[in-house]
C-alpha cells in the first residue's frame, strides 16, 4: 500500500476559535480550532483534535484564544478624493439650505474642483490615512469608485490613486469607475451628452488601460435617468465589465430592477426600494447593499425593506460609503453596529454582510470572504468573547492581528505598508 506522504503547510494557526462564516443560519462556530496555510490559501481547517497526523509547518502561530474571521471586506467606497466638507456639515446645522451651500460651490461641485486641482500624489497621501483606518479593523480587501472628477484625466487619475493604493498597502482594492456620478459643471444642462462622452470616451480608454473592475451609476432625480443609466451599463457590457448602481436612495427610479437585467453585482441604498426591484434582485442574485453612515448623516427616515430583502433570500451586504459630503465614516466596525441598531439587522447578519455578502457584491466570493479550503486566507483576529461582540461594541477596535493572503502583519499600517 502507499505510504501517506506529510502534509507541508507554510503556516498554522492554533489556539483560535474559527468564524467561518460559512453557515448563512449562523457564524460558522469552531471553538478551538485551527486553520493552515499553504501558497496563500487556506490549505486546511478544523478542530485543533482533528489535525491531521504527520503535518508540518513551516511557522506555527498562537492565537492565544482570539476569534478568528475572514477578513473584513468593505465593498462600496468613495475613499479617494480631496478637499473637506466639514464647513458644510456645520453650515447645515447653523440653519443654512442645501441649495444655498450649492449656490455657494458646495456640494458635490466642491469636491470636484478641489479632485480636479490635485496631483496624483496628493491625492494618494490625502487617500491615505482613511485607508490606514480600515485596515487597522481587520480590512482585507476593499472597493474604491472614482467619481469626483467627471472628465477623462481626473477619473483616470482618481483610479491610479486607487490602484497604487492597492499596490502599496496590504488590502487588495477593485476599482469601478464612476463618472455617471454627477453632472460637471460644464456640461450643465446637458447630461445626454455628458453620457455621451462617459459612453463614448471615457469608460473605454478607461477600460482599456485595466482601471475599471467594474461600472456603477447614480441612478436617481438628482442624478441620472433611468435611460441613461442604461445607456452606461449597455457600454459596460460591451467592455465585458459588470455593473452595480446607487440605486432607489432618495426615490424609487426602478434602478435596482435595471441593475438585476443586466445580472448586476450589487444595488446599493436602497431605501426606496420596490417590491418589484426586491424580485428582480433575488431572480439575478444582485447583492443589496446596505449603508447605514449615509443614512445617519442624512438623518434620513425612510428604512430600507430589511424583512422584506430577508424574505427574497436576496444577499445583504454593508459597508461605509466613506465620502466627504454624506458619509465621511473610516470604520467598518462602526457600519456594523448602525447595521443593527438602526436598521436592526442581527450581528450575524452584520458579519456576513462585511465579509461573504460583501464579497459576493465584488464579484469575490470564489476567493474570500469565508473561511474555507482554497479560499485566500485572508483573516483578521480579535481579542473578543464571541464573534456578536464586533458589531456590538462602539468606538473600540480589538483587531490584533490580519493575514493578507497567507502573510501576518500588526492591525496598525504605517506610512510604507
């Protein structure tokens, strides 16, 4: 008979309890387990009794009892841009209108001008420290759209800011290009031209160059129609590049059905979402994504339909919206505890929808955002009493440690990585 040959793992990790996140009726439980790595996928997992005879290890690492989960995903963020708009979240609550501070040049305008105005490396080192704050939380992947430069050159800087990014920190970044995200001012009065331009030029070169993992949309009265958002997905679609959209946040403009027609990977906001855009979801398997930071900084009261996306089986995923003007938040830990206590989803859910849910809203879900053999082993450990304690708790980090693909680093990222 042949004669088993010793498992050869580059490290293992023991003394951890396991969340795998791989049981959608609960987190995945191993208490005292142990997971190893392998050519930066996990290799195995289990109980720590169940390790197979005559493995070895090139490094074994103590967990010292922590929990142990994938790595936290943040799956819709607008975290590159410059300028600050903090003058106009005090003017607002000194009585001043939105239309006024817009008359002004505030608004979105704002930070276009102040993106447009920037160099490439500004706009890396102002990216940088809201950056730093996620993966201190046990980030490991997370999504940057551009958006805040609506002309070729600026979009096309905002994604190399967020691919250098990606390149020089330990997180693994997808970039989806955002042009539909507002008017530019010189195309005032003319948005079926200025989707020209996105349809014509823009997404494109974009696409040719390798900047864009995917194409999303501001789908909304203030934003853009629904035939004209179609018109963006359709030159997605010939660029062979998937589709997400900011989708019935302040009305229901039938963007979540849109996005599902075309197999989309996510509708995100969602408050205004339809019963009829609930089904068309589930049908497709578009992920919704739900954010809480936006919602609270707009003190908005209209709920998105938890119970009724529970209902459909339809994926929920959460995430910060980190932007200057509407949800200038860094802390995933954060979206997840207003995951629950505003729009009272479980803990459960919340992890979930940091991790699988929101892998699956990137297209990922075949490489994270569970633990399981094959997958990255991309994980974060934490210093906690049960996996509920991470969106229970407000304003503490107990993040020790994170694994980006097989390689351990400290939770706090310097300046170099």
């Amino acid at each position: 008979m042949p004669v088993d040959q010793p498992l050869h793992w580059d490290s293992l990790w023991i003394n951890v309890h396991l969340a795998t996140v791989a049981d959608a009726n609960g987190y995945g439980d191993i208490r005292d387990g142990a997971i190893a790595v392998k050519d930066g996928r996990i290799a195995w997992l289990g109980a720590r009794s169940a390790l197979p005879a005559g493995y070895q290890a090139k490094e074994t690492h103590d967990g010292e009892g922590c929990w142990l989960t994938p790595g936290l995903i943040d799956c819709h963020t607008h975290i590159v841009y410059a300028g600050n708009r903090s003058d106009e979240f005090e003017a607002r609550l000194n009585g001043v209108a939105y239309e006024e501070i817009a008359k002004r040049g505030g608004g979105i305008v704002s930070t276009v001008r102040a993106t447009r105005a920037a160099t490439e490396d500004a706009l890396y080192a102002a990216s940088l420290p809201r950056v730093r704050n996620l993966l201190a939380e046990g980030v490991t992947t997370l999504e940057i759209k551009s958006g805040y430069g609506l002309d070729l050159e600026s979009e096309r800087k905002m994604l190399r800011v967020a691919r250098k990014l990606g390149a020089t920190l330990p997180v693994r970044v997808k970039t989806t290009f955002l042009g539909a995200h507002a008017l530019p001012p010189e195309y005032a009065g003319q948005a079926d031209a200025y989707i020209d331009l996105i349809c014509e030029q823009m997404l494109p070169a974009l696409a040719d160059e390798g900047l864009a993992d995917a194409v999303d949309a501001f789908c909304e009265k203030i934003g853009f129609s629904s035939a004209q958002t179609e018109r963006v997905f359709e030159a997605a679609k010939e660029r062979g590049l998937p589709v997400k959209l900011h989708a019935e946040q302040l009305s229901d403009q039938g963007g979540a059905a849109l996005t599902a027609r075309y197999r989309g990977l996510s509708a995100d906001h969602l408050e205004y979402l339809s019963d009829e855009g609930i089904a068309a979801m589930a049908a497709a398997g578009t992920v919704a994504v739900l954010l809480p930071g936006a919602f609270y900084f707009l003190r908005e009261t209209k709920f998105p339909p938890l119970q009724a996306l529970r209902d459909a089986g339809v994926p929920i995923a959460i995430s910060t919206d980190c932007n200057p003007g509407t949800s200038p938040m860094t802390s995933l830990l954060l979206a997840m505890n207003m995951a629950c206590t505003i729009f009272r989803m479980t803990p459960q859910e919340a992890l979930a929808g940091a991790t699988i849910h929101a892998a699956r809203a990137l297209g990922m879900e075949k490489d994270c955002g569970s633990l399981a053999v094959g997958k990255l082993a991309d994980f974060a450990l934490w210093a906690i009493d049960r996996p509920g304690d991470l969106a229970y708790a407000i304003g503490g980090n107990p993040c020790q440690a994170v694994v980006n693909a097989g390689v351990k680093r400290g939770a706090r990222i310097d300046a170099a990585g």
